[in-house]
C-alpha cells in the first residue's frame, strides 16, 4: 500500500496543479482506475485479469 501512495504521489499529484478540490479528487481517481487497471494481466492471479480471476471463482454464500 506504501508503494501504490508514493506512486500516486510521484506520478500524479507531485506533476499537477489542481485549481479545486474537486479537480483533484477527479484526478486521484482517474490514477487509481489506471493503475488499477481491471482488465490488466496479473502474474499473480495466474496472468489472469481481476476480472477474468473472479470470475473463475466459486461463489460463496454467507
């Protein structure tokens, strides 16, 4: 989690200057759909999607 704020830092909030508030937090999460990339392929889910890894699960009830 230490690495994806000073990414988020670095890449994006350090680079920009935000006239609003408003501005910013759009700006925050257009970086966090980005690097969240749900469709990106991840070798630790078996270089599958989140997406396409989820959907493989099971579903669980409670």
């Amino acid at each position: 989690m230490e690495r994806f704020f000073r990414s988020l830092k670095t890449e994006k909030l350090y680079r920009e200057n935000y006239a609003t508030k408003t501005a910013a937090l759009l700006g925050i999460a257009e970086y966090i759909e980005d690097f969240y990339n749900p469709k990106r392929l991840h070798s630790a889910l078996g270089n599958l999607s989140p997406m396409m890894f989820e959907a493989k699960q099971p579903c669980l009830t409670l």
